[in-house]
C-alpha cells in the first residue's frame, strides 16, 4: 500500500518512497519469524555498522559517480547547504550536509514554543486514555523507552503526551535541541539497529523502545527556561545508523561540546548528528504541560489519505512533514 503524508507548508499530500521496503518486508516478515537467532544477528550492531560502512564509506559508495544527479533526486536545496554541491561528493557528506539553519529554518520568537527538533515526518500522541491522542503501546513500550530501571522519570512522565519525528534518508540529519532549559540526566539504553520504515513498525517489532538511543531528560522550569516542565528527548538508532554523535553548538556549527547532565541548552541549537542515514526523535512531555499545534492535531485525521502507520494500527495516524526550529507545540496555559 502507499505511505502518504501532509506537507505542512502547502497542505500537499505526497506519496513517501519507501527505501529498501521489499528488503524491509522480507526481513520483518520472513526472517523474524522463522528465525530469532537470524534476526537478531542481522539487526545487530556490528551488521548495522557493516551495513552503514558498504553504503556510505566503502564498496557500495564508490559507485556513485553521479553524486550531482543523486543531490537533485533527493531535492536537497544547495542554497541552503555551507557546502557547495561539488564538495558533497560521497554519500557520507550527503547525509550529514550541513545547513544555513539561521537563514532558512527561521524560529518564532515565542519563549514559551517548542520547536521540532528535525526535518522529520511527525506525529503525536498520549499515555492518556482520556486523550483523543490516546495510541499507548503502539509505537513503543513506555517503561522500555525510559529504562526500566529509571522510577523517577517514569513517574515524572506519567500519563503525559508524546511526539514522533522520523527523519527518512533524504533529510537533514543534526538534530536542535527544542526547548531551552537545564540538562538533569543524559544516559544511553543499549539495544538493536531495527529499521525504522513504517512497515517495520507496525510489524509489532517496536523499534522506538527496542533499539539502541540516548535520554537527554531537560528541566525547563527554570530560569530563562521554555516553562513547559520536564521533557525528555530520545533520540533512537536505526539499521545502518553508525552512531549518534552529540556535538551542541550555540553559535551555529562552532566550537561543538558533548552534551552532559548540568548542561543549560537553548532551543534551537544543533545538537547531534545521526551519523549517517534515518532515524527517530521521540519527545515525551509531562501531564497538561503542552497543547500541541491545531494543524498537526488535525492533520492525523485528514480524510482520504493513506498510512502504513493507519493500516497497521487500525485508527488515523497521518504524519506532517515538519521542519527543524518549526513551532510544533506551547506551554497548555499560554
């Protein structure tokens, strides 16, 4: 079936290209259930790093001679990027472009919004059962996702509201950080490199929660901060991804630090790269602290057009193609 989806811009309803979907059905389909040693070996780290070293270091990416003609496929705009197009001459450089974010991903002025944290295709949801976001345990198992072992963050986040960003292999790949507020815990939860295409998903494989990603738990109840409570940023490996690097930049690109807990972030900032190919962001929000934006709300029940995720799930879940540093959501009381 298509994967259809809302650009958010021009109200368009496009039709995804799903990458490598036949491999991706034979592999959650075939595989998974026929042999658990198999699947777990392939969607392994070192497959995963394999995998992403052929297509974009190594035997597979020296055959991509036309890397112009590739640049035009993927609608990559070269005035957006600091590079010039003829520098971008591997798949790596592709994928981890950098872009003049100051100039063409422009942020409101707002202090109380939150901003995507990507390119990315998104939706929302809730833990709530008395929310019409209600879609608990679809995308990811909430006590997995957090760490099972985290009490405190799993109490803190609670019956709260959530936000899914996948970023497909075309987009740009740092992601910003999308509230401004005080860095309180920052670990990683060792996992698998599932893929995240729509079709793996609604396979019940739970890639969110399952796979390998990092926590960054920001507290922006304080001074200078977004007001919006605790929120928690995951950001979530998929199948060829190498690594996340965290590397946050206040002042576009320079001087990139790590980031850690004590850490005071602004939204908006660069801070990590997926390192290379798509991947997932999830927000997770606390209880009554965010009123999401009324067009993405809405644009999950837009009538008439097809998801995989709809298909798979059994109720309206259309995604938004978003931008980064774009209002997505603001404080419930603003």
């Amino acid at each position: 079936m298509q994967h259809q989806y809302i650009e958010r811009d021009t109200r368009q309803i496009n039709t995804e290209q799903l990458y490598g979907n036949e491999a991706i059905e034979f592999l959650y389909s075939g595989i998974k259930e026929q042999s658990t040693w198999l699947f777990r070996k392939l969607t392994s780290a070192r497959t995963s790093r394999l995998l992403s070293y052929m297509n974009y270091d190594g035997i597979l990416s020296h055959r991509m001679k036309a890397h112009m003609g590739l640049q035009t496929e993927l609608n990559i705009i070269q005035d957006e990027c600091l590079e010039p197009p003829e520098n971008m001459d591997s798949l790596r450089k592709i994928f981890e472009r950098k872009i003049r974010y100051w100039e063409c991903r422009p942020m409101p002025n707002d202090p109380q919004t939150i901003l995507s944290p990507a390119d990315s295709r998104m939706l929302l949801g809730s833990f709530s059962e008395n929310s019409s976001l209600f879609i608990k345990g679809k995308f990811f198992d909430y006590e997995e996702m957090l760490g099972h072992n985290k009490e405190t963050w799993l109490k803190a986040f609670d019956n709260g509201d959530f936000a899914l960003f996948r970023l497909t292999p075309e987009k740009y790949h740092y992601c910003h950080t999308p509230v401004t507020g005080k860095i309180i815990d920052f670990y990683q939860i060792p996992g698998l490199y599932n893929a995240c295409n729509p079709n793996a998903v609604v396979s019940l494989v739970t890639p969110y929660s399952k796979n390998k990603r990092v926590v960054t738990i920001i507290n922006t109840d304080v001074e200078g901060g977004t007001n919006v409570g605790l929120v928690a940023m995951i950001e979530v490996v998929a199948l060829m991804i190498g690594d996340i690097v965290q590397c946050y930049s206040e002042c576009k690109y320079d001087n990139p630090i790590s980031v850690g807990t004590g850490m005071f972030v602004k939204k908006g900032s660069p801070k990590s790269l997926f390192r290379p190919g798509s991947s997932t962001v999830v927000l997770i929000f606390q209880k009554n602290r965010v009123r999401f934006a009324d067009d993405i709300a809405a644009n999950m029940f837009y009538p008439g057009v097809e998801s995989v995720f709809s298909h798979g799930f059994g109720k309206p879940l259309i995604e938004t193609d978003v931008k980064v540093r774009s209002f997505i959501a603001s404080s419930f009381n603003h």
